[in-house]
C-alpha cells in the first residue's frame, strides 16, 4: 500500500476534471453554432432558389401570350379573382389576371394577419416565401430596374423579395427579359 508518500498521484484532480469539461463544452457550443449557421444558410439559398424559379414561371407566362402586356404590377397588389383560364376560355387580357393570380399566390398566399386571400384559396395556391411580394416593370413604370436600354415594350424586370430570417429586411431576385422581337 503507498499511502502517505509525498509526490505520487493517484487519478485526476478536481480542477482537471472541470477544465476538462468546460474545454468539451466550448467545442460543442462552437459546432452547433456552425451547424445553426449552415441551416440558415441553407434556407436562404432554398428561398432565393424558389424566387427565381418563380420568376421564370411568369417570363414564361409572359412569352406563352406576348400579345398582352403584364407590366405595372406592383409589390402591394393583393391577387386578384378573375376568370379561370383552366376550365374558361380565355382572351389575352383574362390570360394576364389569372397568370399575375397564380404567380402572386405562389410567391405569398397570406395577407399580413395571415389570412389566406380569396384568390389563392380558390385556386388552392400556397405561397413558398415568407413575406414575399412580387414586382412586373414595364419601361414606362421602372423604378426599381434599370430599363433606359429597354425598347418601348416587349422587354420586363421582374422582382421578387422575401424576409430574411431576421424578420426584417429582404432579399430579392431581380430577372430581366425581352418578351417581344423584331420582326425583321
């Protein structure tokens, strides 16, 4: 038995123990702080992914019925009821309410109360952006695009903003495109 002799350590001390333990926790603290980091950050590329395949869904609408012009449609526009152009036959001008319907429901079917609008429910459309809104410029009603190289018509920017995961500010997708050519 080696009691009592002076120099000689038998297991670990108190102090190493808690130095032990606050050493694991600060590593485990600064891997779930990188993990909530790498979540966040892939939401945002989810959102940004989405807003701009609903941006290409309305050019899309836009070349389907080049007759009609879609510009002017602002950010605040609630989506409005129309006709549905799945089951009705539809002219150019119903084509363009109902396509700016869908694609307004598809960016954020919700008021600010968080009401579904009577347009989206009827067509049973679920927004994917939280707090997204939807912009269509034509030339004549730039303000957020630059479009001083845009011909008179046929050519759009198309903007789409969303919350970031703070709540407060956005982020945004902004497409620009000619729908209308020369026919020369």
């Amino acid at each position: 038995m080696i009691s009592g002799v002076p120099g000689k350590q038998r297991g670990f001390s108190l102090i190493e123990v808690l130095v032990s333990a606050v050493i694991t926790s600060v590593g485990v603290l600064g891997v779930a702080g990188m993990l909530v980091g790498s979540m966040q950050q892939n939401r945002t590329v989810l959102l940004r992914s989405e807003a701009q395949q609903l941006g290409r869904d309305i050019i899309d609408r836009m070349l389907v019925n080049v007759a009609a012009d879609y510009s002017g449609v602002g950010f605040s526009d609630t989506p409005t009821s129309g006709v549905n152009c799945y089951i009705n036959d539809c002219g150019s001008v119903p084509m363009v309410v109902f396509d700016v319907t869908q694609w307004k429901c598809a960016i954020n079917s919700v008021d600010d109360d968080g009401n579904q609008y009577d347009a989206c429910a009827t067509l049973g459309i679920v927004g994917s952006l939280p707090g997204g809104e939807g912009k269509i410029e034509g030339k004549a009603d730039a303000d957020e695009c630059d479009m001083s190289k845009a011909r008179d018509e046929g050519e759009y920017c198309v903007v789409i903003r969303w919350l970031d995961t703070d709540g407060v500010t956005f982020s945004r997708v902004r497409l620009q495109t000619r729908v209308k050519f020369d026919e020369s």
